[in-house]
C-alpha cells in the first residue's frame, strides 16, 4: 500500500504564487504515481486542518510545497513535528536558520565555507548606517525568497532607498559584497550532488521576473565551469548542506568571482520545484524523472526527534 500524503501548498508569504506552481506539479506526480492524497492550503487554521488530515485521513507524510516565509522557515515543520506527522525535506532548526541568510552566513562562516563579505542592520539603524564595504553592494531582506526586496547598489544615492526596500520585508537586513563573474546553484538531492547549473539572466540580475518569465534566463547544465572550480563549489555545497544539518534536499546559491572561487549567497531549503525548476532540470540531467524525484521526497520524509526521547 501507498503511504497516504496530505500535500501542503499556498502558505502566507511573498512566494504563495511560486509554491501554487510547485504544487500543482506535485499534485500531477502524487496522481500519477498513485499515492492517496489530499491537499491543504496553508492559510488559517493550519493546525487544525494538518491534526484533521492525520487523524482522519490518516496522512502518514506531509509532503511540502511551500517556499519562504511561514512555511520554509521552520513553522510548518514545528506543526508537523509537533502532531508528530513525518515531511518531506528539512527539519525545524535547519529550515529555520537558513531562512535567515545572516545566521546562515555565521554558520558558514564557523566551517571555513566562503561567502561574500557582509554587514548588517536593524530597520531602526537605516538612516544611521555607515556603508564600511566598497561598492558595489547587493542589499538583501534577512529573510525572504525569491530576490523579493533585493537590489544591487553601483552609486552611493541609491544606498538609502535599497535598505528601505529591503526593510519591507524584515526587520533585518544584510548588505553583501557584489560578487561579479557567474551565477551558479548546486542541488542536493538524498545527500547527493546533482549536476551544477550555471544562470545567465539576459538582462540584469537573476530578480523575480528572470527566475519566472520563461525565455529570459538561460541556464547551463553542467555549468561552464574549470573542473577546480566546480570541485570546489560541490564540496562546499556538501559541507553547507551537513553543517547547517539539511535533510533529504536543498538548493545552494552561489556566486563564482572571476578568479574561480566560489561564494555561498544562499541555502534554500524546500526550493522551487515547478517542472521546470532548477532542481528538478538537474534531476532529469542525471537521470531521476520529476516522478521519481516526488517519490524520494515522500518516502524520505521523517520527524527531527523520531527516536529520541
Ligand atoms: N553577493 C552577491 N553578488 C552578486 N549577486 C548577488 C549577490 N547576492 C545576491 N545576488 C543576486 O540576487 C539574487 C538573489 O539573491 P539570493 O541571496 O540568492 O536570495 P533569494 O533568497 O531571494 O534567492 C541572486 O540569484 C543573484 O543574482
Ligand atoms: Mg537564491
């Protein structure tokens, strides 16, 4: 018999479009595969609706596609935890702290694991900040997906109104070095590597329009990159994915500066996963169809304290 999955969508934050797509592909691979399923938007009373699922549709998996806020930082993984129903992908600690990317940096940071650079303020310091990096910089939201809320500073003036932006969307916010050369992300998938795709945005940086708007990046698998290079990037990628303790699958962001060295700007933990998402191309480049791909994450999933009292 099929373990029965409650399929998790929607959730409340800037990426509930992104996570409706990634769903709907889900929901077409549970189907076709033929697992029982229901499906639950998580908008309100999540945690009465999750308890129903498992106690009367007797769920054995959650099966999340979310991405960002309320939904990849660790929240549903502690309503999930805390009824005690195993999902899909990384625990409550690890989705929690690498949803923020200055704890993420700090933690790299600890494990010798390069990453551009940084400084960082609260929302009530904007006007009082003292930019100590040369520019360019790249002003990010702490915690936010999607590039939502992200810009590149080139000129001093365009300083302030880059922080206001970002404070939009956090309280806190990180200012990074500009790392210029490639755009590169390394999948993980059941502890393993798959193949590094290289982006190339055709016009400005990898924002939101460029992530979704098909036609207006294009993508390399394997990324064009010396062999030294990529080695390099894959066993960061590893180690991030160890040290920051994921579990099943993740996405590392990198940036690769002009000499070859690699950057860690991110960790996603539940990345995108529309058919034609990052992860899921570099799955089928090395041979695990989009189904399969779904499988794995099903039959993966488990609970953080499972077996510890
Ligand atoms: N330090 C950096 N140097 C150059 N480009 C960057 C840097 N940080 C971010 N970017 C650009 O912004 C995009 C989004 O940044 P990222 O840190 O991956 O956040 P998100 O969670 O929104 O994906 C990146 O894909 C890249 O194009
Ligand atoms: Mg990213």
């Amino acid at each position: 018999m099929k373990k029965k999955v409650v399929l998790l969508k929607g959730g409340m934050g800037a990426e509930r479009d992104v996570s409706l797509v990634t769903a709907e592909g889900f929901e077409k691979a549970l189907k076709e595969l033929g697992y029982p399923y229901q499906v639950i938007d998580c908008k309100e009373d999540l945690l009465e609706k999750i308890t129903a699922a498992k106690n009367v549709f007797k769920a054995e998996v959650a099966l999340l596609a979310l991405h960002g806020k309320f939904a990849e930082d660790g929240i549903v993984q502690s309503i999930c935890e805390y009824i005690k129903l195993p999902y899909s992908g990384s625990g409550v600690m690890a989705s929690a702290l690498c949803m923020d990317k200055i704890f993420t940096k700090q933690v790299l940071i600890n494990h010798d694991v390069p990453t551009p650079d940084y400084q960082i303020l609260e929302k009530k310091d904007l006007s009082t900040f003292k930019l100590e990096l040369g520019l360019p910089v790249v002003v990010k939201p702490s915690r936010e997906g999607s590039s939502v809320g992200i810009s590149i500073v080139k000129e001093q003036k365009d300083l302030l109104p880059a922080l206001e932006l970002a404070a939009q969307f956090d309280n806190y916010i990180l200012v990074e070095k500009y790392i210029a050369g490639m755009e590169l992300t390394v999948p993980i998938l059941d502890g393993k590597i798959l193949t590094p795709i290289e982006i190339v945005p055709k016009v400005d940086f990898y924002d939101y329009k460029n992530k979704y708007t098909s036609g207006r990046t294009d993508y390399y698998l394997p990324a064009r990159l010396d062999e030294k290079a990529l080695e390099k990037a894959k066993s960061y990628a590893l180690k991030a994915f160890q040290v920051c303790r994921l579990r099943c699958y993740g996405r590392i962001d990198f940036r690769v500066d002009t000499n070859g060295n690699p950057f860690i700007m991110e960790i996603n933990t539940l990345p995108g996963c529309t058919p034609t998402s990052l992860l899921p191309k570099s799955a089928i480049d090395c041979g695990i169809s989009f189904n399969q791909l779904i499988e794995i994450l099903v039959e993966k999933s488990s609970l953080d304290y499972l077996g510890v009292k």
